[in-house]
C-alpha cells in the first residue's frame, strides 16, 4: 500500500512494516542466535576441505617427522587448522616430495618418510646394514603373514619341520609377530598374527599388498628389510 502523501516523513512507516517485505532489505534473522547454524562449513554440513595451507602441510611435515609409527590421517586431523582435512594435506604433501632424496610413501595406514628407492643401493656405503635375521625365522614369518592367524603347529606342518620357541621369540622381540586369541580346538593353542610393524618394515599399505611367499624369503645374508621400502 503506498505512504499517505499527506504523513510527515518521521511518521511514514518503513520497508516491511505493511507486510511485505523489502526487495532491498533481506528479511531479519530468526531470534535466538540461531543465524547461520543451516549453512554448510568444514566443521559442520559436511562442506568440502580447503586447499591444504602451507601452515596445514607444516604441520603434517612436522609431524610424520617426529613420529615414530606412520601418521594416519585421524592422528593428524586434530592439528590442523579450521576447515583442512588431513587426508588432502598428506596427499599434498606426498606430491611435494615426489623426486626428492626422502619421499612421503602409505605403510601400514598411515604415511611415513622413507628414502628414495633408487638411492637405497647408493645410502648402503655408508648407512648402518639392518639386523638380519636367519633364515628359518623369515620362513616362519612368511607363513605366519600368509596363513594368519595360525598356531605354531601349522606352522610346523606347512615348514615340513618343526619350529622353535627361539625362534618364535626372535620374531616377538623384532615386534613383527603377535598373539592374536586362541585356537578352539583341543589345548587352545596360541594363534599368531603379524603386527603393524611387519607392515612399516616391508613397506606395505596393508596385507593386501603382499608379495609372493617366495619373495619374502631372501637370499641368505640379505638384510630383514625389504628394498621396495626404501627406508635408510
């Protein structure tokens, strides 16, 4: 309804007043601090991440760094700034290393710092060669990797001879195998399963990426850790 002609322009009633509502002017926030709560963000309304930050890809450096397990990006997620996401920054930062002396590689769900794979042979002159271990330890370690959970007599039937306890104990020690509940079956024998640490140490992912159970058997007198994982 238009303004009386006749009001005087202090008593003239303003946009919205009559009902409608101004085309200039956007309709008031609902009272009660409640603006804004529908609007998507990278903390709430599942709203995509932001292109990592150099401050966010500091962080994850920093971080897988200093770690000495690989960093999964649920470790790492608490520490970035509002609105990054730590499964971007890792990549990021993975593509950032691509080329260099120490690359960003996934082991065991996580990512970690290995070296370069073509610089392993060069590194070997003057880096400390890893602890090895015999041989009839990597047959059992193998079995274990491939059959688990299985129990020391499977092992036993599948090596054709028997298995140590020492040998099962240098395995423990190394952190590469773990108990893992027992065996419904007469005596309850221990089942036997390898841990994340098998994984950092051959530099897998995770057991889908297992080589062949022929490849994880060495040529006497090669180091426990594999050369595809680069580390030094």
């Amino acid at each position: 309804m238009p303004p009386d002609p006749d009001m005087p322009d202090g008593e003239r009633p303003g946009p919205g007043i009559t009902g409608e509502p101004s085309a200039a002017e956007p309709l008031p926030a609902p009272a009660g601090g409640d603006a804004g709560l529908d609007a998507e963000s990278p903390a709430e309304g599942g709203a995509a991440p932001l292109p990592p930050s150099s401050e966010a890809l500091r962080i994850a450096e920093a971080l897988v760094f200093a770690s000495a397990t690989p960093v999964t990006a649920a470790r790492l997620q608490p520490l970035l700034p509002a609105g990054q996401g730590a499964v971007e920054t890792l990549s990021a930062l993975a593509g950032a290393y691509e080329g260099r002396g120490v690359n960003l590689v996934p082991v065991a769900g996580g990512y970690a710092f290995r070296t370069a794979p073509d610089l392993a042979p060069t590194l070997t002159r003057v880096v400390e060669v890893p602890r090895r271990l015999p041989r009839v330890a990597m047959e059992a370690l193998a079995i274990i990797a491939w059959h688990q959970p299985v129990t020391r007599a499977e092992i036993e039937e599948i090596r054709g001879t028997a298995l140590s306890q020492a040998t099962l104990e240098t395995l423990l020690e190394n952190g590469l195998v773990a108990p893992r509940g027992r065996k419904e079956a007469p005596g309850r024998p221990t089942l036997w399963a390898t841990t994340p640490r098998f994984l950092e140490q051959f530099g897998l992912s995770g057991l889908r990426d297992l080589p062949r159970r022929e490849e994880l058997l060495p040529e006497p007198g090669l180091p426990l850790a594999a050369p595809a994982a680069g580390s030094a």
